[in-house]
C-alpha cells in the first residue's frame, strides 16, 4: 500500500536496507558486511565514497540513503540519541545540493513525528510554557514539536514546481515500492503533500489548535464537486490551522490533476478530500 511506501522515508533510519544494485553495488554490500560484523565506524568509511559518487552522478536517491545510514550509524556509536541524529541531518541538508533538499526536509519532518509519536504522552503532558526555548526538540512541548513539523513540511513543499516535474519512479531506490501504480502519486510533489497530508489529518493536531482555529463546516464546499471545492477561497484569520493546510493541499493536488488523461491520482485525492472532510467538518 502507499502507507508503506509513506513509512519508507522513516527506513533510512533502520539497519535493514538491502543493498542496491548498479555502479555502487560491490560498494553497499561492503557497507552491510560491516554491520554484520558489528563495525559501524567501517561501515561509515565505505559510505563516504558512495556518498560522493552517487552525488557525482546526481542520483540524489541513493545519496540520500546513504546519508541517512551514515547518520543513523553515527547516532548509534554516539549512545542512539534522536536529537543528535536531526543536529546531523540539519548539517547535511545545508550542504546539499538543491535537487535533494525537498526530501531530505521530508524525512526530517518525519523523523520528529516519528519521534512524537512514540513519545506521545511526554508531549501531552507538558504546559506551554515547559519546553518552548532551545533546540533539544525532546524538551518541547506540543504546540512547538507540531509547529516544527510543520515548518520542515512546508519546507519540502516549498520548491513546488521542481517536484512536479521530479517523477516518483526517479526515488525508488530511496522508496519501498507499494501494491499500487505510482500512477496514485506519479511526482513527488505528490508524494510528499500526500506525506504532509497524513501529519495535518492527525488527531494530535486539535491539542495545539488556536483560539481562533479555523471550524470546517459542512455546508461549506468541502462536500461539493471538485471544481467547486478547487475554486473554493477560504476565508480565514487562522492560516496556521492544520485543516487550513491539509485542504489548500487538497486544493493544489486536484488543481495539479485535473486535466491528467489518466485520473487515478485525481479521482484518489478527491476520495481522500471528501474523507477528511467527512472526519473533520461539522453540522449536517
């Protein structure tokens, strides 16, 4: 399923990523053999080249993979601490080429929901006011781990146009292939706003809500046609809603496919569109 391939960017974190086939394959079955042995610091040693020439020859998936094994590597032999491993990633993402930002911003922001998630009720737990200040992101509290989500999700998406135009196919060695056709999500822009869209949906989000949050309601044309739902202006002061952002993201997908021969990734965010809106509006 597309959830699996969703949980793919976590994968990079894992120890359990099969080697790849092509120029660098003797290069990554060094790469497993140390670990097997128990050497991660030798393992890293064999990335580095890989690193370097998979820049080289601009095939950012596999960079990308590399990198993200490196510093799972690295966090390992420093005692598995998460907030070293984002320190580390932040570092790469700055040095990056441009092509392989977007996703390495994705990763992160998945990292930091993966993290919240499995510490859910640390989070919930805190005042406002207890982590609010510092970049130990284990210290936060609610409205700042999703705040930060957020921003790192906007990141990735902000550099649109590229991504449309980006395949998905070019990432499969980076993604674990679903039991769909990536006709569902045929670019990375889809795939990504689909990934953002899963943290928007997420019922943590009504914990962080402002005062003024923005209330969907079901009069409002969050049920109507698609065409009437994409040329919907919504009226809000709360642009930092999560529903704010998960159906201008609804918006955007359907815009970008409404005029696709083939409608599968159309007529799939449309379903979702009308399922979010089933979960999240009010009134008859």
């Amino acid at each position: 399923s597309w959830d699996m391939r969703l949980l793919s960017l976590l994968i990079v974190l894992s120890l359990a990523i099969p080697a790849l086939a092509g120029p660098r394959d003797e290069q990554w079955k060094k790469v497993d053999e140390a670990i097997q042995k128990g050497l991660p610091k030798t393992a890293i040693e064999h990335l580095e080249p890989i690193i370097a020439g998979a820049m080289k020859d601009k095939a950012y998936a596999e960079a990308i993979k590399a990198i993200g094994r490196k510093i799972a590597y690295e966090g390992n032999i420093q005692g598995n601490k998460p907030e070293e491993k984002v320190v580390r990633m932040k570092e790469e993402i700055a040095k990056a080429p441009k092509e392989m930002v977007p996703v390495m911003d994705a990763i992160l922001a998945n990292w930091y929901w993966h993290y919240f998630q499995q510490n859910r009720w640390r989070f919930m737990q805190r005042t406002a006011t207890s982590g609010t200040s510092g970049e130990d992101f284990t210290t936060w509290d609610l409205k700042r781990i999703l705040a930060e989500i957020d921003g790192q999700f906007t990141k990735a998406l902000a550099n649109e146009q590229e991504l449309k135009a980006t395949p998905v196919a070019q990432y499969d060695e980076l993604l674990q292939k679903g039991s769909v056709p990536d006709s569902y999500r045929p670019t990375m822009y889809d795939f990504l706003a689909h990934n953002a869209l899963e943290f928007y949906s997420a019922g943590e989000q009504a914990g962080a809500r402002a005062e003024d949050a923005f209330d969907l309601s079901a009069d409002s044309p969050i049920f109507g046609s698609a065409e009437d739902f994409v040329s919907w202006e919504i009226a809000t002061a709360d642009d930092t809603s999560p529903t704010v952002k998960a159906l201008r993201l609804y918006q955007q997908l359907l815009k970008f496919h409404l005029d696709d021969r083939d409608k599968t990734a159309f007529m799939d965010a449309d379903l979702l569109r009308l399922n979010f809106g089933h979960n999240k509006a009010f009134g008859e």
